[in-house]
C-alpha cells in the first residue's frame, strides 16, 4: 500500500490546507494510506496533539479513513520531517512549496547549488511533490 506523508502547519494555514487537500488526492488516487505530520519545535512549543491536529483535519476535510496522525518534537522543522519520512519508509511526501525552499537552504550548507527534489528522491527513495499556495504541484 503506498504510504503519503504529508507535513502541515498548526493551526493549519491555507498553504498547509492546500498541500493537505493534494496529498489527500494522491492518497485516495493510489488507494493508501496517509500520514499527517505536524512538527511541534521544543523551543518554540504550543504542545500540539494528535488529537487537537486531527480535528483540526477533520474540520476541514471530514473523517479521513486511512489517515494517521503524528506530532513529532524536534529543534528543526526540515531535520525532524526527514527523520520521519525515512522512518515511515514513505512512497510519496507532498511538501508545501515554502517548506521545500526551506529544505533548499539547509542542503545548500551542505552541497552546492542543490535540486531539492533531486536530492530528496535519492536519499529517501521516494516521490517528493510540492504544492504551492494555490494548490498547483511541481513534482
């Protein structure tokens, strides 16, 4: 079953219900699994919960079937989503457009004049999809 992570803002923006609404599709598309992830940083906590993300999910798309919830606590947001989506062994990650240019600036300490995409795919052997503002994908 293919497995589509997901990583959003909470509360969630209208960027992240974007992003969200795409990974959704693609779920339900492949007929897998998602997994929504939110990344509560320890020096800036709000002590977000499954719970209170999963509502605010719900509010906004319903009751998804096959969808988990994770809140990961880390010192960087960009560190703690690849950590997870190496753990999870993930098929597919849709990613907010901002959040890959955030990506972007970390892997440029390293290498110079990376593809984030490019990168992505080859360490983590998945699909990476960006998703803008207004909901159109680059993948």
């Amino acid at each position: 079953m293919t497995l589509v992570v997901v990583p959003v803002r909470y509360p969630l923006t209208a960027h992240s219900k974007a992003t969200l609404r795409e990974a959704i599709r693609i779920s339900d598309d492949r007929g897998g699994e998602l997994s929504v992830l939110h990344v509560d940083l320890y020096q800036d906590s709000n002590h977000v919960s499954r719970t209170e993300l999963k509502r605010a999910v719900e509010r906004e798309f319903g009751d998804l079937q096959q969808a988990r919830y994770v809140v990961r606590r880390g010192f960087l947001v960009e560190e703690t989503i690849l950590e997870e989506i190496a753990a999870e062994n993930a098929d597919i990650v849709v990613i907010g457009s901002g959040q890959a240019s955030q990506w972007k600036r970390m892997v440029r300490k390293l290498l110079s004049d990376p593809d984030i995409g490019s990168y992505l795919r080859e360490k983590l052997d998945c699909t990476v999809i960006t998703v803008d503002a207004d909901g159109h994908t680059d993948e």
